[in-house]
C-alpha cells in the first residue's frame, strides 16, 4: 500500500492530513450521521432512528460536525422551534471517502458479520 510515500519521522509523531481528518470524522456516529445527510435525512429524530445513535450522542456529534464546518443547521419551523441538518460543501466532499468505505464493508467487513 503506498500513501505517496512520506519520511520516516522516528521520535515524533508523524504530521497527517489523515489523523487531521479523523478528529472531525473519527468514530461511529459522526461518519453514520454524514451517511444519512447523504441519503437526503436531514431532522434530528429520522437521523437518530437511521443511525441508533443515543439522543445525547447525537446532539453532540451533530454540535461537532457543524463546528467543524462539515454540515450546517437551518431552523424549518418556530413554533415549536425545529431545525435540520444539511452537508456543507466540505461535507458533500466527503462522499466518495464513505462511498469507498461502504465498497469495502461490503467486500471484506460485512460477510464477516453475517457468519459470527
């Protein structure tokens, strides 16, 4: 596997846009919640029900996302107040990298799911 091949950095962490990337989009949820704005479900209580996540969860994952600037909320009623949930175009980016992790969960993680 080659990633364009960098120095070895012996005695100190390595700098990488990977593990940049990764304190945005890093765990479970963040990346489930970017799946389903990219399935068009953009309201708190449809993504929660998609994902699984755990309601305290999500609100803070979602929090997260939009600091980073990967998704934006748009307030859709106000009585009672009500907002919803749309990727950025830095969130949009992001599409072929879960498109690619999707192919490979298909190929290698989910048979071995489906026989455990």
């Amino acid at each position: 596997m080659s990633l364009d091949s960098e120095p070895t950095n012996l005695g100190a962490p390595r700098v990488c846009s990977i593990a940049d990337a990764l304190e945005f989009v890093g765990e479970r949820w963040s990346l489930l919640v970017l799946r389903e704005l990219g399935f068009g479900v953009h309201r708190f209580n449809d993504i929660q029900t998609n994902t699984g996540a755990p309601r305290e969860t999500l609100a803070l994952r979602l929090r997260k996302l939009e600091d980073a600037g990967l998704i934006e909320r748009r307030q859709y009623s106000k009585h009672p107040p009500r907002d919803e949930y749309l990727l950025t175009a830095a969130g949009r980016d992001l599409a072929p990298v879960l498109r690619s992790l999707r192919e490979w969960g298909e190929r290698h993680a989910t048979p071995l799911r489906r026989t455990s």
